[in-house]
C-alpha cells in the first residue's frame, strides 16, 4: 500500500510576545493512521493544531496538510479546503443558541442541498454513534461536560471528512464513554479511512488507539514513532508519560 | 394517458428485475440520487427489484443514509429492494450509517391553548412577581443591616459603585437636562407670549424641572447606563459560576456584589437629581433670555417664587426610589439569567426596558401622591 502523507510539517517555530513555544518542528502523519500528539500542558499541542490548521499565520518554517501549503492557501479555496477536515475543538465551541441537533447540522445546512428529512437523519445517527441520541433537542447549556465533547465531535465528522483533528476529547469522560469513543474513533479509521490526528493524555486510550506518538517537549519533537517504540522509548519523560498513566510504580 | 417511458438516469440502470445503481454516492449528490429515484419508480412499476451497488464508487454517511431511505421508501409502496453485491467497504457504511429510532420528542406546542395560558400566567408570578419581591426584601434587609458591617464587602467597593453608577454620569446627565430645559421652555414661549404671560416661563421651568423632568432624565439615563452595566454583570458572574464560587468562599453573592451598589446609587442618585434640575433650568433661562427677553437677573429674581420646597422634596424622594428600582431590577434580571453567552444579552435588554418601565410608572405613582 502507498504511504500517502496527509500532513508535513517542516522546521515549524512559533513564538507567542518572545517566549518561544515551538522552536523547530518537523513531522509527517501518514493517511489512515492515528496520531497522538502528547506531551505536558502548556508544552505547545494545540499550538501546532491551530498551526496545521491555518488558524495562526506560520511564521518561520512550512505547513502542508493535504497537498496545501498553508501559507498559501487563498480565500477561495478556502472553503473547499476546510470542508475536509473535521475539528473538534478542546472545549467543545457549540453555538449556544442552537440546540445540539442543529449545530450538528449546521455544515449539512450550509454546505449541501440535502433534503431536511436526510440532513435530519444523517445528525441523528452521528449522535447515535457518539451515543447521545437523546440531546437533540437540548441546548448546549443543558449539557454535561463529556455529553458537550460528544456533541462536538458529532459535529466534527458530520461531512465524512477525511482527516480529523480532536484536541483532547477524552478529558473528563467516563471510563466507559471514553472506551466508545476510542471505538468510534477506530471505526472512522477503519471503515471510511479517515486520518485522525489527536491530542490526548489519556493512557488507556492511547494504548487502544494509536498508531503513531509524537511526543512534544522543549518546543521541538523529542519522539516520533509506532505505539511500540514509544512504550520501549528510553526517554524519559515519555516513560514517565506511560508509568504514571497506568498508575504503574516508576523505579 | 398511459406512456411507457423507460426512463435513462445518471444513477439507475435497469436490467430485467436488477437495477444497477452507479457513481459515488455523498453529501453533495444524494439530494438529486433521492430525486432520480422517485422518477425512476414512477417510470418503472413494479413490485420486487434488486439493488445491485457494485457499481457504487464512494459512499459517505449521506450516501448510506440515502440508500437506506430509498430502501424504507419502496417498502411503503409495496415494493420489495433487496440490496446484492456489494463491496465489504461499502455494506460496512451501510452498516455504520444506519438510520436510528426517533426516540425524542420535540419539545412543547402540544398543549391546548388554555391550559398553556393558565401555565404561563402561573410561571411568570412565580418566576417574576415572587421571586422580585422576595429579592426586594433581601435587598432592604441587607442594605438596611450591612450599613455598619462592612465585612461581607470589598473594601473600597462602594466608592467604586458611587463613583461609576454616579460621578461617571454627571456630563451627559447634566447636559441632557440642560437641552430639555432649553426646549421645554421654547416649546411653551410663544404660547406664553401670546396671553402676555412672559414671566411664567420661570415658574414653568422650575417646577417642571425639580419636580419632575430632573429625576425623570436623570433616572433613565442611569437605567440606560448602569442598570444594564449591573445585569450584564451579575450575569455574566453567573453563567461563568463566579456566583457559586462566592457562595462556597463564604460570601454572600447578594451583599458581595448588589449591596454596594444600593448604596453607591442612593447616594449619588439625589444629587445626580439636583444637579440635573440646575442644569435643566439653566437651559430654561437660556431659551427665556433669546426669545422672551427676560435676562437671566429677571429670572432668577422671580426664581425662589417658584421653588417650592415641596417640588425639591417630591424630586429627591423620587430619585430614592428610581435608584431602588434600577438597581434592583438589574440585579434581579442579573440573577434570572439563563446559560450561555446570549443570555447575558437579554437579561440586559430586559432590565433597561423593564427598569425604565417602573420608573416611569412610579414617576406617575409619585406624582399622583404628592400633587
Ligand atoms: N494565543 C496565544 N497567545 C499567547 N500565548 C499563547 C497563545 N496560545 C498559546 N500560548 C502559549 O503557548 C504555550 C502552549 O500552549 P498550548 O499549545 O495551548 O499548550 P497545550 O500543549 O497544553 O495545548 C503556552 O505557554 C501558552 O501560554
Ligand atoms: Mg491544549
């Protein structure tokens, strides 16, 4: 099978008022794998989704996601290009003035001529694979944390995108949810091929779901490897990452 | 007319009892797929097909759910769809993508009209007529009680509130008054010149203004400006769950936040009022100077005839009273927020437009009263 490279990064810094939070990242992620992007809060992950996803101008070095240049990329390829990605964003950002159903199918309204009863259809079975079948008719605010994370990442594959970014959508799940939602996850991988790139703390899921680590430290790529390699990484603070999240004894 | 027409599509092929179904299916094609499909039915009766995909080049979750509805569609109609040969990818999606039960229900515009009338009117006495009074007897207790306690407040907090709901106010407040002083006697001028009955102007002016346009312009400006401040404070403070947090800090939301303005208020209210009323007259004594030629040594000769003591008590008593209203119903529409961003708009809106409201109906209360 070809390795086709959804997303390269080459020599990416970021500086936020002088301090610099990345100083020289490079990585690629391969279609149909699951990435995880881990690494310590404030270390810098949502900074290079934002950046992979032209949310920040890139400043020094070069992002492609897609055979696009983000630089590059021109307000009317705009749209065409965010249609296939999925995001879900680290607090959830549904609009609380629409109820969950309907933020779900907010891009199906805008974007397709899809009959309402279809559109209709195709947010209650996202819900249902995110199992909150039952929030359709509620607001945002009516929502528990983890059910406002299930509502978003409805939202964030109603297009069937081909590549999907999730910025920490296990934090505060169940255990049981959280084990559905890496099910999910595997199935979106699995069965229509989609490319998920994810940032996330949450050993057990890790341990479910990833292909590939790459793990963020000191503002550069300290990591880069299968779910093996990482578990037999000598680095260690990526150990530390592994023992401590299984609640197993560090030496 | 009977037309046998059989009908070439750009998704359906029929074969003998096998239709042939081609092309991707996906979001951006399924509306016009579903559309094809009902002239393909009407053109081809019959009672049992097959569907055959293997023509189907990509499916997305649309794509399935549009198979599915064509499937549920001719079964209504007596019309037996097996779907054969398809792909394991593509009976997977067909799997994934599955249509699911509607066990929710939208909620409400099922009850009779009465019944929903009945329930309303219950809901907004409850909701707004118990619950203000309720916080308005908070409110008196604990601005009557904290008055030498000030341990439940920040320190410094009621000069704050004086300086912001009051000091902040004066320019537009006092220039307001000055133009509506200015055009209130205008107005009455010429009528005034017709009956020779210049000099009344002063008595015009000043009644008008102490009693009742001075703590009427100085009230709703200060709705305008600090009541909807107050809602969109206390509300915002609510749906970010700073409220609670005072709660299990051991403060009390009420007396931490909502007291020190009562205070900053009663206090700078009367004044705000005064000054008003000034103002107001002296655009009163500007318009009498232009077009009555009474000068301004006249005017305020003939100025301590006009002013009666009732008039400057009637104004500061109301003052009192639009400065409990303004911020008790900021507070109170504060507190009744609902979640969310676009909650904190509408408490705000609401506490303007029902502050300025009670004002005005307590302006004619108070006016009744001490005619
Ligand atoms: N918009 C911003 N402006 C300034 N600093 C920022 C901004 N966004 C993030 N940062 C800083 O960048 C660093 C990395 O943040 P972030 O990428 O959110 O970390 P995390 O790895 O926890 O997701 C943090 O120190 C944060 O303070
Ligand atoms: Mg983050």
């Amino acid at each position: 099978m070809k390795e086709n490279k959804i997303i390269e990064i080459n020599h990416l810094k970021v500086t936020f008022d002088d301090r610099e939070v990345l100083k020289d990242v490079s990585f690629t992620i391969t279609q149909g794998d699951v990435t995880v992007i881990l690494g310590g809060s404030g270390s810098g992950k949502s900074t290079i989704l934002k950046h992979i996803l032209g949310l920040f101008p890139v400043e020094a070095g070069v992002v492609n996601l897609l055979d696009q240049d983000i630089a590059t990329l021109k307000e009317k390829d705009e749209l065409d290009f965010y249609l296939k990605l999925g995001v879900f964003y680290q607090n959830g950002a549904l609009l609380n003035s629409l109820t969950v159903g309907d933020n779900v199918a907010l891009p199906l309204e805008q974007h397709t001529d899809l009959p309402p009863q279809l559109i209709e259809e195709m947010v209650r079975t996202k819900l249902n694979l995110v199992n909150l079948e039952d929030a359709y008719y509620l607001y945002p605010s009516q929502l528990s944390g983890g059910m406002l994370k299930r509502a978003a990442l409805a939202r964030a594959i109603i297009l069937d995108p081909p590549v999907l970014f999730c910025d920490e959508p296990g934090a505060g799940l169940d255990p049981v949810s959280l084990a559905a939602l890496d099910e999910l996850i595997l199935k979106l991988r699995d069965q229509l091929g989609m490319t998920v790139v994810m940032v996330t703390h949450e050993v057990s899921s890790i341990l479910r779901i990833a292909d590939k680590i790459l793990f963020v430290e000191d503002g550069v790529i300290g990591f880069d490897g299968t779910l093996e390699e990482a578990r037999k990484s000598p680095l260690p603070s990526l150990k530390d990452f592994f023992t401590v999240g299984t609640g197993g004894k560090k030496g | 007319m009977k037309q046998k027409n059989i009908h070439t599509s750009q998704y359906f092929n029929l074969e003998g009892s096998t239709i042939y179904v081609s092309g991707p299916l996906n979001i951006y094609n399924s509306s016009g797929f579903l559309h094809d499909a009902e002239t393909f039915f009407r053109s081809n009766p019959g009672t049992g097909f097959s569907l055959n995909l293997s023509g189907v080049t990509r499916l997305d979750s649309a794509g399935a759910l549009a198979l599915h509805s064509l499937q549920k569609t001719a079964q209504q109609h007596n019309i037996t769809l097996n779907i054969e040969d398809t792909t394991e990818e593509i009976s997977n999606k067909l799997e994934l993508f599955r249509p699911v039960e509607n066990k929710t229900v939208a909620p409400g515009k099922k009850e009779p009209l009465f019944y929903r009338l009945g329930d309303s009117a219950v809901h907004i006495f409850n909701e707004y007529i118990v619950t203000f009074f309720y916080l308005v007897s908070d409110i008196l207790f604990w601005s009557v009680k904290d008055v030498f306690n000030s341990k439940q407040r920040r320190r410094g907090e009621f000069l704050n509130q004086a300086v912001s709901i009051g000091v902040n106010a004066l320019p537009i407040v006092a220039s307001m008054a000055f133009i509506i002083g200015l055009v209130l006697a205008l107005q009455s001028s010429s009528q005034l010149r017709n009956f020779g009955a210049n000099i009344y102007i002063v008595d015009l002016t000043v009644i008008a203004m102490m009693a009742e346009m001075g703590p009427l312009i100085t009230a709703i400006l200060v709705a305008g400006r600090s009541g909807s401040a107050i809602a969109a404070e206390i509300a915002t403070m609510k749906v970010t769950s700073e409220l609670d947090a005072l709660k299990t800090m051991g403060l009390n939301p009420l007396r931490f936040v909502v007291i020190p303005k009562i205070y900053g208020s009663l206090i700078t209210l009367p004044f705000l009022t005064i000054l008003a009323s000034i103002s107001g007259i002296a655009g009163g004594a500007l318009a009498a100077y232009l077009y009555l030629d009474i000068t301004p040594e006249i005017f305020f000769n003939r100025m301590p005839e006009a002013l009666y003591q009732k008039d400057i008590l009637t104004g500061l008593i109301k003052s009192i009273v639009f400065a409990l209203i303004i911020v008790v119903t900021g507070a109170f529409f504060g507190f009744k927020v609902e979640e969310g961003a676009e909650g904190v708009g509408r408490s705000t809106t609401s506490s303007v437009v029902a502050a300025i409201t009670l004002v005005i109906i307590a302006d004619s209360i108070l006016g009744l009263m001490f005619y």
